[in-house]
C-alpha cells in the first residue's frame, strides 16, 4: 500500500510549493511521495523544483485531468443560477474550474493519500491521519462546520434537507483544502449517479465561490462514504489551523495551548503577498517569518535580508487595480474569508 501527498500548484504559487514541501520534508516523520497536480501548464519552475527531489513527481495523466475537467464542466454549465451570478460578477464562464482537478487525486498513484492546497505548511507527523483511513474513507481536520453552511451550500433549506436528509450536516461540511482519502473512493458507479442527479438539478444547492470546495462536500455526503472530521470528533484534542487564530511558535513549530498543529492553512492570502515577500518587498502577513524559514529552508543564502516598501508608484498601480477589482473581492472576501467566520 502506498501512502502519497497530493498538492495543485503551478508557477503562481511556486514560493508556497517550496515552502510547503519543504515543511513536509522537516515535519512529515517520515520520508512520503508527494505528486504535483497541475492547476494549468504554467509549470516551468514547478518542474525545476520537481528535478530537484527525488520523491517529488508531475501528476502527468492527461486522460484523467480531461475527465475530471469535463465532470466539473458538465456539472457547472448545467446550473443556471451559477452562471448568472458569475456573469453578473464579471467572473469567467467557468469560475475556478482548474480548482477541480484536485478530484484527479483519487484516480491517482497513492492508495491512502493526504490533499495539501498549496498556501499550506506541515507542521507535524500525519501518519495518525493515514491511520485513520483504515476506519473512515474520508478525513478532514478544520473548523469549517462552525462556519456558516451557506459558503458550502446556498439552496433553499427544503431542498437543502430533501437532498441530504440530515439535521447534522452543519457539523459535516469541511474545507477542501486540506483531506485525506483513498484511491478510486468515488466508483464510477458513484460517479455517474452523482453526475446525474447534479445534472438533474441537485446542483442547485452548491455555492458559487468556492465550487470544487461545495462539489467535495456534495459528493462526500451525497454518497454517503464514512466520514470523520479530528476538529468535530475529538474537539478537545484538536488544534487550530488558520492563520487568524493566536498560536505559539517554538523552533518554527506552531503550538495551540501546548498541541502541535498538524498543519498551517493561510487561506484567503493572496498568491501575490507570498511572491512579493519573496522579491524582498515589505508586505506583512501573519507567521511570515514562519513561510520565510520554510521557503528558504534549503536555500538560506537566498534569503531576504532586508525589506522595502514599495514605491510610490507601485502603491498607486495597486490602489488603482484594487480599487478596479473591488465588487468582486468584496464578494471574494465575503464566501472566502474566514477570519471572522471560524472560531478556533
């Protein structure tokens, strides 16, 4: 049996996907393949990077990418309510449809695999995750059920209930950005039912910001595969993992009230804070130092010394892109943005 790690990643990310495996190096326990998801085929560093581990390999299966991008399509061209919210928010056609092909993991190398988004690090051994697959098939560890239900799913609350049929699915959504699971978890048997009840209008009742994170949520309780969630079942034990919440950092290991954190999740900080950071510009994030030792774990002569803050012109160019792209941010910031939202 083989054990694996999963990240999407492209060129974008590339100063979070070194930061990323080279935590999981440092923290893992032990030495795991780790396979590179293509989000696009902007990967000319990523490949670089790839070239220079030996248990890092290119997820290259370009007849499962084609299926998975083709089931998202399928699904999300035929939900009506979605498409127009999308063009009324200027968004494309087809919003965040690389974000799919994070399903290609399940038809991938691993048998038994953990899922990492890219803006993550590993800061502890996972191998009682992988443990907890000979119990359960799905895995997750976050707080995403203290959220509210409607950045999972947004339908009417009949059809929310005659869909799933659980006075529990509150405490059953979980984030997409980090899960653990098994090869071939969705048969094509589970698969096809799944498509074509979303297709029949299921659908409906996902929400439109995060749609691979509502698509994972929809075919895990829809199938009705076991399910397990360390932040729900053994809260106590638990740890936080968001960048909001206040933990203790000993030897670039963060701690929450004496527990090691299993992972870091900064989610909603854009891509662009990370690369900037990294060209030396003075841009401040929670736990930077924190990305920092790990960014440059294996290269700390590349360091950044010192930082600047950016130019005058450089702060109009951004006030006025930001300002430019405001309305959909806002509407970003409101479904994405989980610092006010998850307690932890």
């Amino acid at each position: 049996m083989i054990d694996g790690i999963y990240i999407l990643a492209n060129d974008v990310v590339y100063d979070q996907l070194v930061a990323l495996l080279n935590s999981i190096e440092a923290n893992a326990g032990r030495k795991i393949p780790i396979c590179i998801l293509p989000y696009n085929e902007r990967l000319d560093k990523v490949k670089v990077e790839i070239a220079s581990r030996d248990n890092v390999t290119l997820f290259e299966d370009s007849d499962v990418i084609a299926y998975w991008d083709n089931f998202a399509i399928q699904i999300w061209k035929n939900y009506p309510r979605a498409q127009k919210t999308w063009r009324e928010w200027g968004f494309p056609e087809l919003y965040e449809l690389p974000m799919h092909r994070k399903f290609c993991a399940v038809d991938g190398p691993f048998d038994r695999f953990i899922y990492f988004d890219a803006d993550t690090l590993l800061m502890g051994p996972i191998d009682y995750v992988f443990d907890k697959l000979d119990t359960y098939d799905w895995v997750v560890n976050d707080f995403q059920y203290k959220s509210e239900l409607k950045f999972i799913f947004d339908g009417s609350p009949e059809q929310i209930q005659q869909i799933f049929n659980s006075e529990k699915l509150q405490a059953q959504v979980f984030c997409a950005g980090w899960f653990a699971t098994k090869k071939n978890i969705f048969s094509p048997a589970i698969r096809a039912d799944l498509l074509e009840k979303l297709i029949s209008g299921e659908a409906d009742v996902m929400a439109f910001l995060a749609p691979d994170q509502s698509l994972f949520n929809y075919m895990v309780l829809r199938s009705g595969i076991s399910y397990y969630n360390f932040a729900y079942h053994d809260s106590e034990q638990a740890t936080g993992n968001h960048w909001s919440s206040q933990f203790d950092v000993v030897d670039n290991i963060l701690y929450d009230q004496g527990r090691r954190l299993t992972y870091l999740h900064y989610m909603s900080i854009s891509s662009s804070s990370f690369t900037k950071l990294c060209t030396g510009e003075d841009v401040s994030f929670p736990y930077r130092d924190l990305f920092l030792y790990y960014r440059y774990l294996k290269s700390p002569v590349d360091r950044p010394q010192s930082f600047k803050r950016p130019t005058l012109l450089t702060r109009l160019q951004n006030t006025t892109k930001s300002f430019l792209n405001q309305r959909a941010n806002n509407i970003k910031l409101k479904y994405r943005n989980f610092k006010d939202k998850i307690t932890q």
